[in-house]
C-alpha cells in the first residue's frame, strides 16, 4: 500500500511498519513533564498540559474512507469474503487475512510473514486497519489505494502464489458462489468477474476499517477520555518532536522519510526501502513513516520487524531520527500516551463470512 507525498502536507509518516517514527525535531533536550496539579486527570489539570495547538496538529480519524456515496451492501460483503478466501493462493490456504488478521488489529504479530509454501517475506506485513487513510500502500509506497495494494499480494511469489490475474479469474468464476457475489455487487455487467472489479471489492471492504480511539473522543471535547499520564506522554510525544513525522489524524502514514535520519540506525540495513523499489540512490533507506494508530497492539516493528518492544522502539526513534535521549519515565508516558490511540471496528463488520 503507498504512494509519495510531502511530508507537511497530510497526517503523518511511514518508515517501519508500526514503529514510532520521529523526525526533525524541536528545542533539544529531553521533553519536561509537567507538575501534576491538585485535579490529577481533572479538566483543569489536562489544560495545563495539552494545549490547543498540540492538538491542531493532529485531529480526528474519520469513521471510514469511501470516497462519496457508501458502497452498497453486496459490494462490502463480497469485498469481506474476497478478504478471508484463501483459495486465491497457490496453497489455497493463504487470504489476506492470513498475515493482516482482523482479530489482532489487522496484522499477523509476526516479524515477516510466511507465504504459500512457508517461505518468508522480507517485509514486516503493515496493519490494513485505517490502510485506506494512508497516503500510499507498502512499506515502499509501490501502490497509490488498497485497491492497488489488493492486486499485488496475491500475484507475489511468495505471498499467494497465483501466476496471473487470468489465474485469478478462472478461480473466482468456477466458484459458483462468488459468480453470485459477483453478479449482486456489479449489477448490469456482462462480466462482473474481472481483476479490477475484486479490487474494488477489497478496496470496499477495507475502506470501512477505521478505528476511531479515546483520543478522539478527547479531541472532540471528552477531557476525561485521557488519563493525567496520557496526557503527560502526549506532551512528551510533542515536545521530543515525533510529532513532525507521525501528525495528522493517523499520527503518521502521510510521508517518506529516512531510517537513521540524525544518527546512523544501529547494525546493517540491507533494504533499501523506496529506492529498491524506483531504482534511485537519493531514495535509498526511505520508508513510508507508520501510522501510530493502534501501534501497542501491532509490533513487532520496523519494516523488517527487528524490534519487539514498543517502549525499546521509542528510544531507538528519539535517538536516531531527532537525536534525543529520552528517560525511562519519558518513555513510559509516551508509551501509555499510544495506548490511547487504540480503536476496533465493529467485530460484526469483521466477522468472517461462510465461504461461498
């Protein structure tokens, strides 16, 4: 899932896969936690922490991503059941829900994820909850729209296995099923089964994955949704500086940028990231930066899953991408502080459906 953007222009970044992301930062110097005053986590202790500008940096997650009109019922339903068919594999075991699992907020928990034949990707699989948000699809931003992003999963060696769209096709019309499903979502065509139509079904489904949080809740008035230590870990999250990179509504997921951006990542870094994928030098090590949403529930992190603990990831970003040594007491707060910006889809839209 990608595609490139300026970094000031939206709501975030995108460098590991769900990892905490920090870029150029602010004063130097490790953030200052405020007193706590007599309310504890009251309104009145809350203003004095989060001001009204750190939060215009943000904003609140929508409650899907259609573009105009909702898709009508047959067209998410089948865009669901197209999510969990595993007989669009080489195997016939492997769905898009095999590494972006609903129940585990939309991953796999695993550092790479194994395809068709159980060989290894070298990619950590990014969530697909709040994908559609996303400025583009793919740690290398190789796809504009999960639309885009459907197509690619299942024609990679590795992942699915299927030798071609025709392959694809062929599949999806002997199932008697889904020439049904297909017939109810795309009224009036001859041919409804085509390449194009189970991405726009994907890309149907997947748009309705958002996951609103108690930080919206917060934004949008609720002073009690963050607790005093949330509140505290957002002041540090914003004066460290994460918040040039993972802004906007998804804390991240709206730009580039580069791993080991003020001091060198520690060990070897043999992917290349976005310049892999476009062949030029000057993108070598660019990296869609993450979202944050739902970051405590979505580790390992990095593109290549190499860091297993979030609060362990939060230092790393501090010190090599802003250059900043945070306190463990720092590092906490901010942990707790990305707690908050856990969210579920209804389970019933996520529900898996009886095969066709």
């Amino acid at each position: 899932m990608s595609h490139l953007h300026s970094a000031l222009a939206a709501a975030g970044l995108g460098v590991l896969t769900l990892a905490l992301f920090a870029c150029s930062g602010d004063e130097g110097g490790s953030p200052k936690t405020p007193a706590r005053s007599s309310g504890g986590s009251s309104s009145s202790s809350s203003s004095s922490i989060v001001t009204p500008a750190m939060l215009s940096v943000f904003g609140l997650l929508p409650v899907d991503y259609h573009k105009g009109a909702k898709p009508s019922a047959a067209l998410t339903d089948l865009g669901r059941a197209l999510y969990y068919e595993g007989r669009l594999s080489k195997s016939g075991t492997i769905s898009c829900n095999s590494c972006h699992q609903l129940d585990r907020f939309g991953v796999d928990g695993e550092k790479t994820s194994p395809g068709h034949d159980g060989t290894r990707g070298d990619r950590n699989s990014p969530s697909s909850l709040n994908a559609a948000g996303h400025f583009v699809q793919f740690w290398d931003g190789r796809a504009a729209t999960v639309e885009d992003q459907a197509k690619g999963p299942v024609l990679n060696p590795i992942e699915h296995g299927l030798e071609s769209a025709d392959q694809l096709v062929g599949i999806l019309k002997g199932i008697p099923g889904y020439v049904e499903l297909f017939g109810q979502a795309f009224p009036g065509q001859a041919d409804p089964i085509s390449f194009d139509n189970f991405a726009i079904a994907v890309g149907a489904f997947e748009r309705g994955l958002a996951t609103p949080s108690r930080f919206d809740d917060f934004v949008g008035g609720k002073k009690d949704a963050l607790s005093y230590q949330e509140q505290t870990g957002l002041k540090a999250f914003f004066d460290t500086g994460c918040h040039t990179c993972h802004m906007g509504a998804h804390f991240g997921a709206q730009s580039y940028d580069k791993l080991g951006k003020v001091l060198p990542w520690p060990g070897e870094v043999k992917d290349q990231g976005r310049g892999a994928h476009t062949k030029n030098a000057s993108e070598n090590l660019l990296f869609k930066v993450p979202t944050l949403r739902n970051i405590t529930k979505t580790g390992p992190y990095l593109h290549d899953g190499s860091v297993a603990d979030l609060g362990e990831m939060v230092k790393l970003m501090a010190k090599h991408q802003l250059g900043k040594e945070l306190s463990k007491s720092d590092v906490d707060a901010i942990v707790a502080f990305l707690g908050a910006l856990e969210g579920r889809v209804d389970a019933a839209y996520t529900k898996k459906p009886s095969a066709p």
